[in-house]
C-alpha cells in the first residue's frame, strides 16, 4: 500500500494562497466526494452538509464543476444547484444552464451495454450485484455481495470469456467493475478541457476512485506545464484504489473532510 499523501486540512499553509476567485476552479467527482457512497447507485444523494459552502463557491469561483461516471443530468438531480457545470459519462457530457453536449470523440461502445449484460450475467451474475447500465458504459458493483472476492472473481472470468471485452476499457474500482469503449474520453481529457476553455490559475479536483486517476494524472501533467496551478486531492475511503494514492498531491478522510475543506476554501475566497 502506497504512503497516504498529506492532509489538506493539516497543509493551508501550502495550497490557500488565493488571489482571484475568478481565475479559481473547483471539480468535485460525486460518489464517495460529495456523497456517502452506498450500495444501490439509485440511493446516493449529496450530502446535506455540502449544499451551502458548494451553492457560495459556485456563485463566486471561476469555475465549479461536478464530475461523475453518472450521466449529466442524473447528477444534475442529485446536487440540483446552479451555475454549476455537470460532466457526466465520464467526460462524454457536459450539462450547464439547461444546455446539454456532448465530446466529439464519445462514441457508443463496441459491444452496447445492455448487450453486455445479456452476455456477462449467466456466468457473472450471483448475489447482491447491481448492474448499472448508462449510454457509454456498464458499471457492475458488488459492495453488497456476501462474497466480494468470490464476487469479483467471477466477474473477472465472465469478461474473460467475451472475446470482443479486449478491445474495450475494464476499470476495477472500489468494489465496481467499469466496462466501456475505447475512444479516449474520461476525466483526464475533460480536465484538459477545462482548463482550456475557461482560463483558470488555478484548480482543486477532488476524487476517490479509479475512474478520478485520468483526471489527477492529467491535472499533474498541466501543471508541470505551466498551464494551471493545480491541486489533486484524493478523497479516502474504505478500499480507495492504490493508484488515486500514487497520483494525489493531498488526501481527505471521506466526505466529512471534504465538508471541512469546501467550507475553509468559502471562507478563503469571501
């Protein structure tokens, strides 16, 4: 297990040196972030204690985004404030002021998600899994399984056995199993993204999962560039994949700090 990066709470010192709110962006991923994570997808709402400190930060900041695998307006519902940007698909969709888009290089995936769970269930299925279909990918989660190695196992052969699942993207996170197309879309490029579209100098991203790695492996890459100072925060829970510790500048415990955080950076840019 890697060295859990430092605290942001414990380091204002090094990352609350705020100038210019308007050159400041703000990117929280959903699940696990800003909510608990739970284990029907279906169930999970912000947590209460994020709506005030977000709603001031997104009335003030250059730019506040809400990042997920959910589709945009799924979690649109699910923080259900503006002017907030909402990035779903992992980057495929961008939901802002009732508009919503999609990237030009998000396309369908090879094999269509409901077609994967036809193919994946006789073998993958067993008790306690959720399969959660959405338009680019099928994310299977097995937090509820009695047996989640058992569980994992078995899922891990049934994709083994899809010839076609080797030309697709298989992203183990915490407790989920992600299947979805190879087409270059994902956090990483929708971090890119913003950074070039809206000026910004300087940016927070926080995530928890294995999905969020593009996004921090992406801010790191910008900011050694020179193009935006930024700041990747790896948001812990139980499980948190290893890599979102390699690729964090910080670390909070769970969403009770990532409370704690939003409320001292309102405070910071009041």
């Amino acid at each position: 297990m890697p060295a859990q990066p430092p605290n942001l709470l414990a380091n204002v010192d090094a990352w609350i040196r705020i100038s210019d709110p308007s050159k400041l962006g703000l990117v929280l991923d959903f699940d696990g972030t800003i909510s608990e994570l739970v284990p029907v997808p279906d169930d999970a709402t912000l947590h209460p204690d994020v709506a005030a400190p977000l709603s001031s930060l997104a009335s003030k900041l250059g730019m506040t985004a809400v990042m997920s695998g959910r589709p945009a307006r799924d979690v649109k519902n699910r923080v259900g404030m503006e002017p907030i940007l909402y990035i779903g698909n992992h980057g495929a969709e961008y939901l802002f002021d009732g508009c919503l888009t999609q990237a030009p290089q998000a396309t369908e995936p090879l094999i269509s998600p409901e077609d994967l769970v036809a193919r994946l269930k006789p073998t993958g299925d067993g008790p306690g899994l959720v399969w959660e279909v959405k338009q680019f990918s099928l994310a299977i989660h097995y937090r509820m399984s009695p047996d989640k190695a058992q569980a994992r196992l078995a899922l891990q052969r049934a994709v083994e056995a899809v010839p076609e699942i080797q030309d697709m993207e298989v992203i183990s996170g915490n407790m989920v199993l992600e299947i979805r197309g190879r087409n270059g879309v994902n956090k990483g490029s929708a971090m890119e993204k913003l950074v070039r579209e809206h000026e910004l100098q300087s940016l927070f991203f926080l995530g928890d999962d294995t999905t969020d790695v593009d996004a921090l492996i992406a801010l790191r890459k910008l900011t050694d560039a020179g193009a935006v100072s930024g700041v990747g925060v790896a948001v812990i829970q139980d499980g948190t994949p290893e890599p979102v510790l390699d690729n964090a500048d910080y670390s909070l415990e769970g969403v009770a700090e990532v409370v704690k955080f939003l409320r001292m950076l309102d405070e910071a840019t009041a």
